[in-house]
C-alpha cells in the first residue's frame, strides 16, 4: 500500500521532469503564487483602472517568467 501511495506522488515528476516530489511542489507553488499575484492585480487594475499593473506583474513579464521557467525545466528533464 505504502508503494502504490508513494508512487502517486513521485511518478509524475520523475517522469515528466526528472525532479524529485519537493522539487515539484517547490516549482507549482512558486509558479502558482506568481499567477495569483498576477489575477489579483488585474482584477484590481480591472476595478480601478487608475492602479498601474507593477512591470514585475504585467504580462510581457510574467510571460516571460513561465517561458523561463518551462526552459528550466525542459533542460532539467534532458539529464
């Protein structure tokens, strides 16, 4: 039983980027706060248009954080 419940939590990110559970949850937690951040201050901006969008958050940018971020773990997955 102790397999079967530890391979639910390890086989994907073992087979899809090479990472071990913490590694994985480490990267879909920092990636899901950033997008969080990011809707809240949309939904903000959406309300109070006045609010300027800080760059760190606009989408140029937090584009290119899940572009970086996927490259990093497409050559992780290589080795």
């Amino acid at each position: 039983m102790f397999k079967i419940v530890k391979l639910l939590f390890t086989k994907h990110p073992r087979q899809c980027v090479n990472e071990t559970w913490w590694e994985h949850c480490q990267f879909a937690i920092n990636v899901g706060i950033r997008l969080i951040f990011t809707s809240i201050i949309f939904i903000i901006h959406g309300i109070f248009p006045f609010i300027k969008i800080p760059r760190w958050l606009n989408l140029e940018d937090s584009i290119s954080f899940l572009n970086r971020e996927n490259s990093n773990r497409e050559t992780k997955k290589q080795f």
